[in-house]
C-alpha cells in the first residue's frame, strides 16, 4: 500500500471510476481468500456458504482476509466450526467485558427471558433501575437525566440531537480519526475516508467541522506526521476568529452545539491522547459556549481502569454516549446528560421499538454493579500494567514495535520498518494479523497509517491467558521481522 499516489486534473474522472473498481470485490476473490485461510474443511464450507448468501459488503471482508467461523466460546476463547481455538482480544469490539457467556450474566439474561423480553420504548422494572444507575455513576455533579436507545450510533444521534435542539445552534465539532457510527446519521462525524463513499450524500449534513487529535508518537515534522496538543491551540486560535463557519470570537458568536469527542481513539488504532487532550476541549467549550459530549461506547466502562475513560482527565462532560458493553451481549445505547439538556424537549422527542429492551437493561444493572466497582477497577489496572510490562519486553526484542498505548487493559501496538523514520509497516501488520489467525489469536488492525493492532481482550482476562498471548505475539514478530528484513 502506498500514500504517495499522484493524479493531473485530467485524470480525476477517470480516477473516480477507477476508485469503485478499487473498492469493488468479486465471488471469486472471496473464495481465494477462504481457500487460503488457515480454517478447517467445516470452516472453509460455512464461509463459503456465508459469502454465497450474504452481502460482499460486511465488515467481516474488510477486518479479516477471511473471518473464522465461531461456533462456542469459553472466557476469552473463542472455538470455530473444526474446534479450532482461538485467543479471543477482540471481545466482540469491547461488548463481552467479562469474556464470552460470563456465567453470571447468562443466567441473569435467561431468567429474564422467561420473565419479560420486551415491552416497546416503555418503562419497566429494569430500565427504571438501570437509569437510576446509570445517572449515579456519571461521575457528574448536577443532576443527570438519561435516554435510551438500541446502539451506539443511536446514543450518539439522540446526544447530537438533544445538544442541537437544547443550545439551537447546528454544529457539531469533533476530531479527525474519532468513529462515532456508520448510520446515515453518524456517517458525517465518523473519519473513514474510505467508508464515506458508501454514504453519498454523508449525513448528518454540512454543520460538522474536524479538528486534530494528538497524541504522543507522531509529530507534525515526521515523515509521517501526526499532531501533539499544539492542534488545539491551533483550532482555538482559529475559534479566536471570525473566520470560521463556527464562531465569531471577536463578537462572541457560536454557532456549535457542541463538541463531540472520543477520549481515546478506538477504531482509528486504540490511540490514548495525553491527558490534557480532555482538559483543552472543556476550557474551549466553556470559553465559546459550546456543549461538551464525550463517545465512551468503546473506551468505556472499565477498559481504560476507570469507569469512564474521560475520569483520566478530571474533567466533567455535559453529556456521555455508552452502548456496547452495557447490555452484556444485547444491543442497548443511553446518553446521559445534564438535566437540563434532556428537559428541554417534549414527549416523543425520541422513540425506537427496541430501545431499552428488557433483558438488555437486565443484564446492564449487572454490568454497571461490576464495572463501577473498584475492586474490579483495581483488577482491570493489575492485569493491564501486566499486559503492558510484557509488551515493553517484547519492545526492547522486536524493532517493529514503534509504540504502545496502554490505559487499564486498553492497549494498542503500532507496528514500523524503522524506529527511526517511523515509516509504518503497513504489508508488515497484514502479515501479523494473517500469521494471529494461524497461531489462534484474534485482534483487529488499525491505525492512521493502517499499521496497528487493537488488543481489546476481556476485563477479567488471565495472566495465563495474556502470558500465551504474548508467546504468540513474540513468535510472530520474531516471523516478519525474519520475512520483511526489520533489523
Ligand atoms: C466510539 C464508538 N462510537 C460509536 C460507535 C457506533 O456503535 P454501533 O456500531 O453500535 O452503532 C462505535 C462502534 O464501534 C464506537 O467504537
């Protein structure tokens, strides 16, 4: 993959063109990659059938050369169709916090079951209980009040929506490589350059502006450039202004909502920003008047060794999105504001048939009650620092590793050719994902410069269990470094 491609004006047509076909895939593409993965007979049968049936435009074609076939699963393992093992770091992209069919939350979900399964948009005895909770646990000081939705793009919608119709302002303003969603209604803040394509014309409409995320790897004067906390500085002076569509700073307009931010970036690579990241986006939306909403759905409740990831900062939002992890295994979305943000509109404001289902929230109030407690919270650190401490052994032996971004359990590794230019190794971490499969461990690849891997294993993950992981990392680093000259 290069990033040095280079098109004249007359070419812009016919380049067009050519992106569909880039994006296109055909049957018979599908079917190599199977016939090459490291699967079983059963395995490779059941892809085969999958790819005849379903869309060629799932998720699965793009994070996987081919995607194992699961069947069953234990804690952190996950066996397919052949009972082929595998490591599970991807817990169902940070859903199954305890691990896969934690026994507590499975029987919680089957009594519910024969309880109560759904009763429309409508209160019941464990939605009341889990707004209670949810509302407890903002670590907010004014009182908060909650609303539930199915996903994470839904919460994110419904905060978009509430921050618009309480300030009346249009934008909404968040950073480059943040993923909110990929609906119709989140497409437009979510920074995949290569999905947007999908969603012509992108929503929610044009009131959305992006502004730099930093972090402590990448500096603008590198090769391959990132940004550090002076992005900030540069956006604030530019807020300073009157030329922007965003504010007036002279005359004191705002025309933003809000500004909408993951505190760490997960899809983008599992990117943790410094500290003060947080701490610059509430001075800026409290100079300007602007609402601060922070995306927790995927760095939340409990990954990051704190309930909520913006906690590392000391800072207070004035509203979160959570989804994911708190229906234990079930589709369930909440924000949680202030008060008076969600007591501004009237009745109906927001419906979904399946919002704050029944069984979702029951297994959300066991979810809450664990991953709010510090004893877990303590547990969550312990096995992270472990983690981490045997990825910097890993580090000081494998020159590919660039860097390590850790918080609690939330961890990513950014794989180079040169520790030096930081050129990312970007055929390298194809290599590494394809050799996980074939070694059994399960991981999605990111990163900016697609030169990353997303460890998300369960909170509860044991040392055993990361001891293995880490054996396996070793062995395949030792491989590419071998196969791609990295010295
Ligand atoms: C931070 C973040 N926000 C929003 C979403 C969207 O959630 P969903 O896929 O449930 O709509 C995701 C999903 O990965 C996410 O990671």
């Amino acid at each position: 993959m290069s990033t040095e491609k280079k098109f004249k004006h007359t070419d812009l047509r016919e380049w067009n063109h050519k992106q569909r076909q880039l994006l296109k895939t055909t049957s018979e593409k599908l079917i190599k990659r199977i016939d090459d993965a490291p699967f079983g007979q059963e395995a490779k049968l059941q892809a085969k059938k999958w790819a005849d049936n379903e869309s060629f435009g799932s998720v699965a074609w793009a994070l996987f050369s081919a995607t194992p076939i699961i069947e069953r699963s234990e804690g952190s393992l996950l066996f397919d169709v052949d009972g082929k093992e595998y490591i599970d770091l991807l817990s169902g992209f940070s859903v199954n916090q305890f691990g896969n069919c934690q026994k507590e939350l499975t029987k919680i979900i089957q009594d519910q079951a024969a309880k109560l399964t759904h009763y429309f948009d409508f209160p019941h005895a464990e939605r009341i209980k889990l707004g209670e909770k949810l509302n407890k646990n903002s670590r907010m000081s004014s009182k908060t009040k909650v609303a539930f939705g199915v996903t994470g793009s839904d919460a994110i919608e419904l905060a978009v929506r509430a921050a618009r119709y309480y300030t009346g302002n249009p934008y909404i303003l968040t950073a480059y490589g943040d993923y909110h969603g990929v609906t119709y209604g989140t497409m437009g803040l979510t920074s995949k350059g290569g999905m947007q394509p999908y969603f012509y014309p992108v929503t929610p409409d044009q009131h959305v502006g992006y502004f730099h995320f930093p972090h402590a790897y990448r500096t603008p004067q590198d090769a391959y450039p990132g940004w550090g906390l002076e992005a900030l500085k540069i956006f604030e002076r530019a807020l300073d202004g009157k030329e922007t569509p965003y504010t007036d700073g002279c005359f004191g307009v705002n025309n933003v909502a809000a500004i909408l931010v993951e505190p760490f970036q997960s899809s983008a690579g599992y990117y943790v920003p410094p500290k003060e990241y947080l701490q610059e986006i509430r001075r800026i939306c409290d100079k300007f008047g602007m609402l601060m909403i922070v995306d927790e759905i995927q760095a939340g409740l409990g990954r990051s060794g704190k309930l909520w990831a913006f906690e590392h900062s000391e800072i207070e939002p004035d509203m979160i999105c959570t989804s994911k992890a708190l229906g234990g295994g079930l589709p369930i979305g909440a924000v949680i504001a202030r008060e008076e943000i969600l007591t501004e509109w009237g009745p109906a404001a927001h419906v979904s048939t399946q919002a704050g289902n029944v069984i979702a929230c029951a297994a959300g109030n066991y979810v809450m009650d664990v991953v709010s407690s510090k004893e877990f919270l303590d547990q969550v650190n312990d096995i992270g620092s472990y983690f981490y401490s045997g990825l910097k052994n890993l580090q000081e032996k494998h020159p590919i590793i660039g860097y390590i971004d850790n918080m609690g359990i939330y961890t990513g590794i950014e794989l180079v050719k040169d520790r030096k230019t930081k050129e990312p190794a970007i055929d390298e971490t194809v290599y590494v994902r394809d050799a996980a499969v074939r070694e059994g461990v399960l991981f999605e690849k990111g990163g900016y410069y697609h030169n990353r891997l997303q460890c998300i294993p369960a909170l509860n993950i044991s040392k055993s269990m990361l001891d293995r992981v880490l054996d396996k990392f070793d062995k395949i680093f030792s491989e590419t470094e071998k196969k791609f000259g990295i010295k």
